[in-house]
C-alpha cells in the first residue's frame, strides 16, 4: 500500500527574530499556518488528480509532508525563498521546484522559471501554467531573518 496525496495548499511568509535564525524560522512556521507541525520533506511531484485547496487546520504534531524552502540570513542582507509549481499540459499529475537565495525575489522568480522548464525539459513534457510562492525579506539591524515558502499535502488516498 502506498500513500498518495490527493490534496495540497501553499503558504509562505516571512519573520525576524532578535535571538536566533531558529526563532526567526519558527515564527516563519507560525505565520505561515504550520509551526505546529512535524514537516517532513518531500521531493518534487504532485500525484495525478490532487488539487489545491485552503490552507487546512491540522492536530498539533501532526506529521506533515511539505516541499518546503526555507533561506535564513543576519542583518543588513536580504533573503528570499519560495516554490513554483505547475500541472503537466497532459493531465497526469505536476511538479514543484523549491529555491532559496541572498537576494531579491525577482532573481529567485527567474531561477525557479529556469528550474521548472529544466524538469520540464528532462521529462519530454509540457507544463501548463507556472505558479509562484515567494518570499523577500530585508533584514533589520540586530535581527535574524527567515523566508519559507511551501506546499503542504493534507490528505491522502490509497495507491
């Protein structure tokens, strides 16, 4: 038996914290809706037939499995993450790229472009419409920062 997931949302978000990049990732989690959460990290495939849906409510320590980017960074710099997704043009399921870099949004939105018509490229197929998650962060003076960006799966059917 395997488990394939049949729904996912996205969510992202961005924090500081003035003791640590821990705290900063971790008021990220909780900003973004699943700091109460044991993420585990998945690789890069949306099963055929799962769809987006609202952000779900999940029991506190619920094991969650997520494609999940996450930068970190120190005063003065700037940080983004983020995920882009997209369905095959076929029907038959999609694929997710995950990025992180020092630097603006925009540059990590074109990395993420080049990264999913790689994927599309290795595969021999087409990808519909291409979306985005992602995060910028300017760090303030005495602070830590994070961006994370992710696509969480919620629910699951047999397989």
């Amino acid at each position: 038996m395997y488990l394939v997931p049949s729904r996912f949302f996205i969510t992202s978000s961005s924090a500081v914290s003035e003791v640590s990049g821990l705290n900063a990732f971790d008021r990220a989690l909780i900003k973004s809706g699943v700091g109460e959460q044991n993420l585990v990290a998945v690789s890069s495939v949306i099963p055929e037939g799962a769809r987006l849906t609202d952000r779900a409510e999940m029991p506190m320590g619920a094991v969650t499995h997520c494609v999940l980017a996450q930068m970190r960074g120190t005063e003065g710099e700037t940080i983004s993450a983020g995920i882009a997704y997209a369905f095959r043009k076929d029907g038959r399921g999609g694929y997710v790229a995950e990025g992180h870099l020092h630097g603006s949004k925009d540059s990590l939105k074109e990395e993420l472009r080049q990264k999913m018509s790689e994927m599309s490229r290795m595969r021999g197929l087409e990808f519909d419409q291409v979306f985005f998650a992602v995060e910028e962060l300017r760090i303030p003076t005495n602070n830590y920062g994070c961006c994370v960006a992710a696509l969480v799966f919620t629910d699951y059917r047999e397989g």
